[in-house]
C-alpha cells in the first residue's frame, strides 16, 4: 500500500513538473510572437532608410559591385580594356582638375552619373566599364582608350552643363505658384520661400509619386502617394529665389566660391530645385557629396528624374533642374 502510494505521489510530482515546463515554454513562446513585430515595426518606423549604408564606404562598395567584372563570362573584350580599368581606379580619386574656381580630384563622387551617361551599370574600375566608356569616346570624337583622363572628363562635364536650364531668366509672378509647406524638408518655411515654377512644381510631384511607387526606396507616405510629414528625403529644401534672397545667402557663405551661390542663380527661374538626397542637405564638402551619391533616392534619381524633365547639377547631388527635352 505504502509502495502504491509513493508511485501515485511521483506520478503527482512529474505531472505537476510536466505541467509547469508547458506553461514555462508556452509563455515563453507566446512572448516572443508578440514582441518581433513590435520590434520590426519601431525600427521600420525610426531608421525607413539607409539602413545598409549608414557609413557608406566608397572603396568597399565600387569592390561589391565589382564582382561582376571578375565573372567567369569575361570576353576578349573585357581582357583587352584591362589595363584601361586599372588606370580608371588610380584616376577616380587622383586625377586633378578644376571646376567654378576649385582645385579638384578624382571623379569618383560622379561615378554614378558617368554609368548612365555611358549606359551601364558595370562597376568604374571595370574591363565592362572601360569597354562602354571606349564606345562612347568614339562617338564624342575622343581617343576611345577606355580611360577617364582630363579630356575625356572634360567633355562629360561640358555634356552635364549642356543639359541644364537653357533660358536662366527671372520667373514672371504668374509663372510661379506656392507649394504647400508638407513639400518642404523644412516644414515650417516661409511662404514667399516656397514658390516655383508652376510646371516645375507638377513635375516634380509626379516625380514623387513614382519615388513613392518604388517599394525598393522604402519611402515613408501618408497612404495617398505623397511623402509623410516625417520623410526628409526628396524633401524640397530650396526652390525660387529672389534675388534678395540670393543675396542674402551669398552674404551669409562668402566663401562658397563660383561653384557655390551664384550671381545669376538658376532658382531665379523657379525651375531649379534642391531636394534632399541624404546627408548635410546642401554642403559641398567631397565627403558629403560623396555619401549623398551612395543614397537609393540619389540613384533612383539618376535613373529616373530625366523622364519627369529633370537634369541634374553634377556637382551638387541635390540640385536638379527641370529643363524637359
Ligand atoms: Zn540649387
């Protein structure tokens, strides 16, 4: 009897442990389904963009997208414009120029402009890259060597310019309209401060409307197609200026130089647009340039800003204008 009892008893306690381990586990279990979305909401929320370059690095990301040129499906062709890529690496950070009174150097902060100008995507230190670059030296009366040198960036930069606003003339009041301070990366902008073009303005909402449609860019939207209150990028930061209000900027950046605030500022037209591309939003500083490249909306916007009429400023990622074929 007294044997029976003590199994009855263990069978109690092993249920009883059973019991509790089950309910451990299944509050545990319960927890952890509650508290990953959660997780992934908040963060999606606070960090919507640029979350794989934070700290973009110029070197390690030409060296990712480089590994298509080291494919196994390289041709007699790729091989012959070997030595041209070797030459486009040394010269992407050292080749020295001068643009609006500057001293520069290298070209690598217009990488991404030079892949569509030439149409492709190859990494610059590439045989694929060189081979395209040859192509399109030919067709521009250079020496088609593959190599980004002085000349042929001389020509690319001439091209760039050639495409900006051709007319530079002051907007007539009944050519401008005022944008609704929500189009602005500052939302508490004036309203004399917030005009542009009429065309302008339409074209660039169009212009934000596909942004938006873009899942890949991971824009925050209000749910009607436009940008939520809380997204900066493509964000307005500056469009028509008077000539007051240019000159009071010049005053304030005397430094700035020619490729800076300029006397006759393309915004004067209303159809010259900043927009917000990531970064310190305006500054002209090689390092940030050379981040604000790196964003998804900047080259989205290499890709994309041409078919809604805009031209990009090469040297100021933020600065586009619309100036339709
Ligand atoms: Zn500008």
């Amino acid at each position: 009897m007294l044997a029976k009892g003590k199994i009855i008893c263990i069978i109690c306690l092993l249920c009883l442990i059973i019991t509790a381990v089950f309910i451990l586990f299944g509050r545990k279990s319960s927890f952890a389904e509650q508290s990953l979305p959660i997780v992934v909401t908040s963060s999606q929320v606070d960090q919507p963009l640029l979350t794989n370059s934070m700290q973009p690095n110029v070197i390690q990301t030409e060296n990712v997208t480089n590994s298509g040129a080291n494919s196994d499906n390289k041709s007699s062709v790729d091989t012959r414009f070997l030595p041209a890529a070797a030459r486009n690496s040394q010269l992407k950070f050292n080749i020295k120029w001068a643009f609006g009174g500057k001293s520069q150097r290298g070209w690598y902060i217009y990488a991404r402009l030079i892949n569509h100008l030439i149409g492709v995507e190859a990494s610059v230190d590439s045989p694929e890259f060189a081979a395209a670059l040859a192509r399109w030296q030919e067709t521009a009366g250079l020496p088609p060597n593959g190599v980004l040198d002085e000349a042929t960036l001389a020509v690319i930069v001439t091209y760039w310019q050639a495409n900006r606003l051709k007319l530079r003339g002051y907007a007539l009041p009944n050519e401008l309209t005022t944008a609704p301070a929500t189009d602005f990366y500052d939302p508490l902008r004036a309203e004399e401060l917030r005009q542009l073009e009429q065309n302008t303005y339409a074209a660039y909402k169009k212009m934000v409307a596909a942004a938006v449609a873009d899942k890949s860019l991971n824009l925050a939207t209000d749910g009607r197609g436009n940008l939520a209150p809380t997204e900066k990028f493509l964000k307005i930061i500056s469009a028509f200026r008077s000539r007051e209000y240019q000159n009071k900027l010049r005053r304030e950046t005397p430094n700035s130089g020619r490729a800076g605030l300029a006397v006759n500022s393309p915004h004067f037209t209303g159809r010259a647009l900043d927009i917000y591309v990531g970064g310190d939003p305006v500054e002209t500083k090689d390092a940030n340039r050379a981040y604000q490249v790196l964003t998804p909306v900047y080259r989205w916007l290499v890709k994309n800003a041409a078919k809604f009429g805009f031209k990009p400023y090469f040297y100021e990622p933020w600065h586009w204008e619309y100036a339709p074929d």
